[in-house]
C-alpha cells in the first residue's frame, strides 16, 4: 500500500460509512444533509472513494444504505 493510500485509508472508511453504512442518527453530521430542493451532490477524489460499492446503488429507499 503506497503512502498516499493509507493517507486516505480513514477518510475512505469515513466516506463508505456516510454513503453506505447503517451509522447512529448524528453519528456522522453529513448524514444530517438534506437539500431542500434539488440533489445533493458530493465529489470525491479516487482514494477517499476507493471501498464504494455502487452496484446495489439503484434501490434509492435505502439511505444511508445497509449492509
């Protein structure tokens, strides 16, 4: 594992957790964002996204999603 990775190894747990992972209500503040109107859109680098698994990302009644 190059440095940089594991330099991103936390923010890509943090990541999969905000976007993936069942978390305790406030654990996680950006998990609190809900846009008023609109999409909420966030970008990513490569290593901060490297364990997301968007294959089971069409079911959009789960969020955050389970595993």
């Amino acid at each position: 594992m190059t440095t940089a990775r594991r330099a991103c190894a936390p923010q890509a747990e943090v990541v999969q957790r905000l976007l993936e992972v069942q978390a305790l209500p406030g654990a996680l503040p950006a998990q609190l964002v809900r846009p008023a109107a609109g999409a909420l859109r966030i970008f990513l680098d490569v290593p901060s996204a490297q364990n997301l698994d968007i294959t089971n990302w069409a079911d959009s009644k789960a969020f955050p999603r389970s595993q």
